[in-house]
C-alpha cells in the first residue's frame, strides 16, 4: 500500500484523504507550523477585504464582530478558503480567486484597481497576491495570526510527500532528508519556489491548487 503525507492536519471526512483511501493510499496529515492569534484592535478604513486563507478568516473573525465588516466587498485566494468564510460565518464572498497568485491578481485587479485592499494575513506571509497587484491597488496590511515552524514532529514514512506552503517545505527539509524513492508534490507555484530554492528540481505542481488538484496529481504519479 502507497503512502501519502501532506503537511495539513486531515479529518476523517477531508476530500484528500477519503478520495485517496478509496483508492488504496494511506493518507497521513501533519501541519508542520504552530498558529497562534495576534490582537488587533481595528481594522483599517478599505473598500476590500481580501483573505489568504482559512486561518486568516478564523483569526481575524474571532477578534471581529462580522456585523462591523458588512458594507466591505470580499475577496479569497479560492474556493476553499470562500467556502470556509460563507460555512461558517455566513458572509457573501463577492471574488474568489483560482488558488494561483498570479492568476487571481490578475482577476482581481479587474475589479479592484485604485480601491483600498485589506489583508489580514500570518505575521510571515509571503504577500503573494499584494506583491502581483503593486501600485496598482492601495494596500494594507493587518497580521492577524503568527505562524512559526514546528521542530518536534515525527514524520510518517511515505513514499508521497505534499507540500502545501513554503513554511511547511523549511520545516520538513530543516529536520528530514529527502529519500531517493519519494516523489514530491507542491501546491503551487510559491510553494514551488520553496522547493526550488532548497535545490530541489525533480517534482510535481498541482494544476489546481485545491484538494481536489493535489489528488489529480498523486494519481497522475
């Protein structure tokens, strides 16, 4: 049996693990990074929200009544993270972006071009999507929540290793030594880069950075 670790904490019930196991994977999940809430007493005067991820939506959420956000237009990354907003917080998602950076600026300034943007993101964000849009948006940001890599985790053997954020590739690679028979999949292209810059070159991208993408491409190994 083929096994599968992704540096994302799974439930029993997450599309990744169950479509995986019906196909005869075992599927392992660990975050290798530690979230933790960061205060914030304000959020800046903006025509737009515009969400990273799902942790940024909970962190920023539970230091905000969703009342006092209501005449802003809001804006995701993607699907999942659109869709964890609207589950759980009942609010209109007014742009959702494809998971891509580059892509998604590239929709988003359609719309929001000249408007002031707020991203409440991780105290490390890479910034992938305000870096795109430069001047042609006014920016701000708001850090939210802190993100710092774990040390002490014990990694399960797997001849698949998914990689679901840059932070998530310097922790794995500071402690783990890549074996000459495991593949290597990333979510994205920024993950990518991460990859790259550790001198790896032999992997995978997702064609859609989702659940859904990342199971296409384990498939396609």
């Amino acid at each position: 049996m083929k096994k599968v670790f992704i540096t994302r904490d799974l439930k029993e019930t997450d599309f990744f693990k169950t479509a995986l196991e019906k196909v005869g994977f075992s599927v392992f999940g660990q975050s290798l990074i530690a979230f933790s809430k960061v205060d914030f007493t304000f959020v800046p005067e903006c025509d737009w929200l515009f969400f990273y991820s799902k942790n940024g939506v909970k962190y920023f959420f539970e230091s905000i009544d969703n009342q006092l956000v209501i005449n802003k237009k809001i804006g995701t990354i993607g699907e999942s993270t659109a869709a964890y907003l609207i589950a759980n917080f009942g609010i209109k998602v007014d742009f959702i972006g494809t998971g891509e950076p580059l892509q998604t600026a590239k929709d988003f300034i359609q719309i929001a071009a000249n408007k002031t943007v707020v991203f409440p993101h991780a105290k490390y964000s890479k910034q992938s999507i305000q870096q795109q849009l430069g001047k042609n948006i006014i920016a701000k940001d708001l850090i939210v929540y802190e993100n710092k890599m774990l040390t002490g985790f014990d990694i399960i053997d797997a001849d698949v290793l998914v990689f679901t954020s840059p932070m998530n590739v310097e922790a794995y690679f500071n402690k783990i030594t890549l074996e000459s028979n495991q593949k290597i999949i990333s979510i994205g292209n920024t993950t990518a880069k991460a990859l790259e810059l550790l001198g790896f070159n032999d992997f995978f991208i997702a064609k859609i950075p989702s659940e859904k993408g990342l199971v296409e491409a384990i498939l396609a190994l």
